[in-house]
C-alpha cells in the first residue's frame, strides 16, 4: 500500500527527533506547583438543552495566568448512582462540540466535561502576554519570550485543571475520569494523562497533534495545522541561525516527551495515511508510553473521520 511515513513495523520502533530541554522535568514540576495555587473555583449554569434524559450545563473555572475556562458539561438524568466522566478535547483553533455530540455520550451512562481550549474558537479567556510576534497560530505563541510563556503551557495546565473539575463535581466518580480527544484533543489527551496520572484513569488519543515538531519539519510537513513553524522561520530567523535553539524550546510542549508519565491503560488511534498529523510524530509519543496500550490502526484513513471510532472507545472505557 502507499506510504506518507515510515512502514509500520519502523513506527513500531520509532523513537523520535525533537530535543528534549534538560530541564523538562524541572519545568513541568515548577507548572504544576503553580497551578496548585489557583484554586479552579467551578462556576455553575443552567442550559436549555432539548435533552430530557440528560442535564447540562455551563460550566466556568479558572486557571493559570487569570485564564477564565469555560466548559460544556453534560451527565444522564436517568440514574441518581455516581457516574464516569470523560473529558473531551477539541481540535485545533475550534471549541467543545454542540449538545447533540455530547449526547452520546450521555446515552451510553457517561458524563462528560468538554472544556474549550484557551483563547480558541469557543468562550474561554487567554490573558496571556508575551513579549515578540506571534506570527501566525498558538504553537509559536511566547516562542520568543520566556519559556514559561509558552502558550500550551498554560492549555497543558487546563487539560489538568479541568480534571480536577471533574472529579469535583457532584454525582460523578472520581475513580472513573477517561480523557479523550482528536488531533489538539489527542495532544491534550496525552497531556492530562500525564500531567494528572492520580486523576486519569484511561485515556484514548486520536492521531495526537503537538508531537516531533522537528520530525514534521523534515519531512516537509509544516503546513496545514504546523504551517506556522514554517511561517516562525520565514519571518522571524529567515537564515535558520535559531534552528536548534527554536526546536529545543518546543520541546518543552512536545507531548512526546510527557508521554513516558501516563500511568494508565490508553488506547490510540492512528490513521497510516495522515499527513497533517505524520504517524511517526505519533508513534514518538507512543513508543514512550510504559502503561498497558494498545492502538487502533487505520491504513487507509488520515487526519478524517475513522469508521467506529466511537464504539471502539466506548466499549474500552467499558472495560476498565
């Protein structure tokens, strides 16, 4: 069959190109130190959503840096027992999915927080300012500016804060937190796992985003959801004299290198023939991980719609 990447049994082993700064642990300590001082302080509203079987609800929180969340929460009206939750992570630039989509979920016994990421297409705030132009898009965002500015520090940091949400809530079981999502969700799934392992009980990315930025540059991939890399060194260091500097601070929201920090089962789903997302960046994360894990492998698809995705998903969150 054709190739966009390596063949499978090399994604097997594949281990990864982007550095890993020296003082990644450190760093990652030092954030969630942080975010143990902001106390999320969950704010509750009411929706009219044409759900009878299901509650729903708007929910507001807040995170680091005075980010105000917010958040789409939905949980079964038809049992009074505690319930799992899932929290959902939403692609690139967009924000939590309608009230139908949430549904589901609710049909199948889940609840399920779906947060929008930080200064995205939905309501949640980023007060974050950085020093030096952003260029285009949130991954380059504080590049040039401490490296605690980066954007996907403080959306990392949110992934965890709205677990902790969760498990908060009334009615829920906090030994059953699940987090899911595609693309950006995958890269964030991947970042709430490891970042609050005591919360996560499983977890399922979907061709994960924010992974080997430096392998999707060689391959020529910077473009569509990476194109602003590109754009980062054709405005900013058109010479490439920043190239190793530029890539070792993306290290630091490489979710390949949080990886190795999941401690509970996960499931991935990767699509063979993804050019947006390179399945080598993915298996770089993957390779990583010690925990129990399996993938769903699409030999055929890309960065789309995977055939019984939904009911793969469920039926492993089923299991555990």
């Amino acid at each position: 069959m054709p190739l966009v990447d390596l063949p499978l049994e090399k994604l097997l082993e594949y281990p990864g190109r982007n550095p890993r700064p020296a003082d990644f642990d450190d760093y990652w300590r030092r954030a969630i130190a942080e975010l143990d001082t902001c106390d999320p302080s969950p704010r509750f509203e009411p929706v009219n959503a044409p759900f009878p079987s299901a509650l729903a609800q708007d929910v507001w929180f807040d995170g680091v840096g005075g980010a105000i969340i917010h958040a789409k929460f939905m949980r079964p009206r038809w049992t009074d027992q505690p319930v799992p939750c899932i929290v959902f992570f939403h692609g690139y630039h967009w924000k939590s999915p309608d009230w139908f989509t949430l549904a589901a979920w609710s049909a199948a016994g889940y609840a399920v927080l779906a947060p929008d990421v930080r200064g995205q297409g939905g309501l949640s705030t980023d007060p974050l300012s950085v020093d030096g132009n952003t260029v285009s898009g949130h991954i380059v965002r504080g590049l040039t500016d401490h490296p605690d500015k980066l954007f996907y520090r403080g959306a990392f940091l949110d992934t965890v804060q709205t677990a902790r949400v969760a498990a908060s809530i009334e009615g829920i079981d906090p030994s059953r937190i699940f987090a899911h999502g595609a693309s950006q969700g995958g890269g964030l799934t991947v970042a709430c796992a490891a970042l609050a392992p005591e919360l996560i009980r499983a977890c399922v990315p979907v061709y994960p985003f924010l992974s080997d930025y430096l392998r999707v540059w060689e391959m020529d991939l910077a473009k569509d959801a990476y194109n602003e890399i590109k754009q980062f060194f054709k405005i900013q260091d058109p010479l490439h004299k920043r190239k190793d500097e530029v890539f070792e601070r993306l290290g630091y929201i490489d979710v390949q290198h949080l990886a190795s920090r999941i401690k509970c089962p996960s499931l991935w789903a990767v699509g063979l023939m993804d050019a947006i997302c390179p399945p080598s960046t993915q298996f770089a994360a993957y390779n990583k991980v010690v925990a129990p894990k399996e993938t769903l492998i699409y030999p055929d698809y890309g960065h789309d719609g995977l055939p019984e995705l939904s009911e793969h998903v469920i039926r492993f969150f089923n299991s555990i």
